[in-house]
C-alpha cells in the first residue's frame, strides 16, 4: 500500500468543527489548497448526512476540484468530540477522512485501495480493533492489513 494513501494524527478534539479545523489545516497543507476550501467541502458533506457511524467511528469526505490519487487522514482523539453522535448515541472521537478528487477515476489503484478499506468498516471485528487502538497509527496498521 502506497505510503500517501495513509497519514495519520493525534489530537484532543472537543467539538466537531475544532476537529474540522485541524482535519483541514492538515489537509490544505498536504494538498497546497486554503483551509477555506477544505473545510468548505467538509461542511457541505456533513450538512448532506451525519458521517458519523457506530461505536465512535466517523468518516468525514473531503472532494476537491484536482486531479490526485484519493488518501486517507486517520486521526484518532484522547477525547470524545462531545457534540458529534454515532448511529448508535456514542460519541466521535475515531476519524477516518476520505480525501477524494471531484472526478475519481475507478480504475486508479489508490481508489480500489481506498474502497477495499472503507469496506472494512462494515466489519465488527475490525472495528472492535480499531476501538482497542491506541492511536492513529494503529488504527492505520489495522486498516492496511
């Protein structure tokens, strides 16, 4: 798995738009974009349909208007993101970001990689490890295997 598709960070995040402001400082750097623009897209997505799933785990998209390989930003919180609420009433604080262009070309091996992990998510198994993760990077070797 190529080294771009997965980055990874810790943060304490209290609120979901703290959260979004560091998803998007991340971000607009990694990808010489404003900081505008991602939390644009972020917003935009969130208003659409809570990307919050189950057992803490939210995965927030970010599609910008480029041409470049989709990735993903695992950032994991020591904290629960107190006003963000999972399917199941539990609260945030385990991100998976999907960073995707505006026209993704299916073909691409980065966007088959990024499908086979997001179908991961629907695993009970992968989740309780993701729950039992102690930080990003961990959550990011057990999303790679």
């Amino acid at each position: 798995m190529n080294e771009i598709l997965l980055k990874t960070c810790d943060r304490n995040l209290t609120d979901q738009r703290t959260a979004f402001l560091i998803i998007a400082d991340i971000v607009a750097r990694k990808m010489n974009v404003r900081n505008e623009t991602v939390l644009q897209s972020l917003s935009t997505r969130e208003k659409i349909a809570n990307t919050a799933l189950v057992k803490g785990v939210a995965i927030p998209h970010i599609i910008l208007d480029r041409n470049f390989s989709p990735w993903l930003l695992i950032c994991k919180s020591n904290t629960l993101i107190s006003d963000w609420n999972c399917l199941d009433n539990s609260k945030v604080n385990k991100l998976i970001c999907l960073i995707v262009p505006q026209v993704v070309k299916k073909s691409s091996s980065s966007f088959r990689e990024i499908i086979a992990i997001m179908n991961k998510l629907a695993d009970d198994t992968v989740i309780a490890e993701i729950n039992a993760a102690e930080n990003a990077a961990e959550i990011a070797q057990i999303l790679k295997r």
